[in-house]
C-alpha cells in the first residue's frame, strides 16, 4: 500500500521528478485562469492530495479570488495540509474522489484537475473516468491531467480518449519530459452529472 502522505515529500527535494510536474502543472493551471472568462470560476480537483498544485497556483494570481474550489481527497492527513493552506474559496473534502456523487452541485467546473489519478487506476478506468470528464467539466472548460511516461508510454492515448470524449487537445508536455502532463478543453456542452456512479478505483 502506498503511503499518500509520505508520497509527498518528492515535492520537498529540489529538482525531484514531482517538483518539475509541479511547475508544469502551476504553469497550466495559472494559463487556465488567464484564458477563463470574467466573473466566478469553478474548480475540481480529483485526488487533491495536499492540493499543493491549486493552491501554489492560486498564489498571487489575479483571479484568485473569483475562485470556488473542491478539493477531494481520501487522505485525512493530506487533506488537513489542504485545510491548512487553502485560502478563502477552496473546500477541501475528506472523500472517495472516485464516486459521482461528491461532486453534486459542483459540477460541471471551468478547470478539472485530473493529477497523479491515471497512473493509478487500470486502463479501462481511464478510459470510463475521461468519460465522467464531460461530466465534470463544463463547456469551454478545462481539464489539465498527469500521467508518468513509462513504457508502454500512455499518453498519446490517454490525449486520444479526450479527444474523443469531445475535448480539444490544447498543450501537451514534450515527449523527453518525465511525466505526461496535460491540458484538454471541452469543446462541446458539458453532459448532465450521473449520480450513484463509481468513475474508478485506484489499484
Ligand atoms: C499520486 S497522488 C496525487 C496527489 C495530487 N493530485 C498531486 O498531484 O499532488 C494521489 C492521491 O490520491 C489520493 N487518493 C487515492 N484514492 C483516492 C480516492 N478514491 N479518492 C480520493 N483520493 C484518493 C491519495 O491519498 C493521494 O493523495
């Protein structure tokens, strides 16, 4: 069984594989804010752990405070770090991420925040989970998503289930880059949000 709170502490080593996806996934997420229209915005984070990519992203950024986030994260531990550092607007719930209905009401999001889940769970729920994505995410919105590169390298795939799922593929880390990271938007209307349905279970 992995320990998620002690899996963490990659972030804490200058120059560790997950401080470099970090500052790509920041870079993604502050691009989103940018690109997102006026008014109040919406975010998802699935599997937040310490929810240090939003969080760190919200840090100083213009529209921080148009923000309304949902953190969902099975780990106490990791999400009381969340609480801790998590300004106004960001809730942080202590649940199974992989379930439809904690997202009642919240869903569809302008940004969806898939990181550190499909290296986790089987191929077949990457596949039913980019699905939910259609759910979770509203029209124009976007989902930005990790995935390690090892072989069989799964990304382009993975790039190809959203696209057929009705996303657009807007940027892609470079192929010599250690981690896959990214970014989709869905380019048509978000589909309404199916309740009592399990999306995936990490392996
Ligand atoms: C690989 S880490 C990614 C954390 C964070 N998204 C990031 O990129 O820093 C996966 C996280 O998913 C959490 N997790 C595992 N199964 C979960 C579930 N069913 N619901 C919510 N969180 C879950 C773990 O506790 C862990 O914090």
């Amino acid at each position: 069984m992995t320990d998620w709170h002690a899996w963490h502490d990659a972030y804490d080593r200058p120059g560790s594989t997950l401080t470099q996806r970090l500052a790509h996934v920041r870079d993604q997420i502050r691009s989103a804010l940018d690109a997102l229209p006026p008014g109040p915005l919406s975010v998802i984070s699935v599997c937040a752990g310490q929810g240090r990519d939003l969080i760190g992203a919200l840090d100083g950024h213009p529209r921080a405070g148009d923000v309304q986030a949902l953190l969902v994260e099975l780990d106490e531990r990791n999400a009381a770090i969340a609480r801790e550092h998590a300004p106004g607007g960001v809730t942080v719930l202590t649940g199974d991420a992989g379930l439809t209905d904690v997202y009642a009401g919240r869903a569809p999001a302008h940004l969806l925040l898939m990181c550190g889940v499909f290296g986790n769970i089987s191929d077949a729920d990457i596949k039913r989970t980019i699905a939910f994505c259609a759910q979770l995410c509203r029209e124009d919105g976007f989902v930005i998503w990790t995935r390690h590169r090892e072989a069989p390298d799964a990304v382009p795939w993975i790039s190809t289930e959203f696209e057929e799922a009705g996303f657009e593929e807007i940027w892609l880390s470079e192929p010599g880059f250690i981690t896959g990271v990214g970014v989709h938007r869905l380019r048509r209307p978000a589909l309404a949000l199916q309740a009592g349905e399990r999306m995936f279970t990490f392996v």
